[in-house]
C-alpha cells in the first residue's frame, strides 16, 4: 500500500481496460521502476481511479502543489521527463564537492 496525497494505492492498473487481460497490475508494496507519460493511464484497482499528475509528482518528488501545466498528457510527460529533486540534488551537491 502507498499513501499519495490522501489517497491510498494498494494495486495499480497500468492498462486500464485496454487489453482483455485488463492490463498489468502491480503491487504498490514493491518498489517502483521508472515513472513516464503512460502513468496518465494507470487506474487505482480498489475503484478505477486515474492517477492524477499531482500524484504523479509526488511519485517523482514533487510537492503536491507543483504548478504542472498544459494539457493532462502533457502534464504527465513533464512529471515523468524529469531528474527527481532530491536525486539532482545529491549529483549537484557531489559535483560541486
């Protein structure tokens, strides 16, 4: 189970509905791999719902408020083409010495 924002994920749909098998659905108790712009179709398995590109975000390290813009596949792609804010910070504070 993950808590994102105030919701609670126990599985998560990466499919949707799309293909007879109903996707692929995965544990939220396991680790993650890479967040990207096909996250805009993952469904919550308890009731359907989409992920939302806060929560999205949140997954990448982003505060819930985070200003995304533009359309909802575009909000995904930015939230998914990015370096997480805290992994940018490790490389630049490692860099920099």
């Amino acid at each position: 189970m993950v808590v994102i924002g105030n919701d609670v994920w126990i599985g998560a749909n990466t499919r949707a509905n799309r293909k007879p098998g109903g996707g692929n659905l995965f544990s939220t108790d396991n680790p993650a791999w890479c967040l990207t712009e096909k996250a805009r179709t993952w469904t919550r398995e308890s009731d359907g719902a989409r992920l939302a590109s806060s929560q999205a975000g949140v997954l990448n390290g982003f505060p819930d408020d985070f200003p995304w813009t533009g359309s909802r596949s575009r909000q995904f792609l930015q939230a998914a083409n990015v370096v997480a804010p805290q992994v940018a910070a490790a490389l630049l504070a490692e860099v920099a010495g």
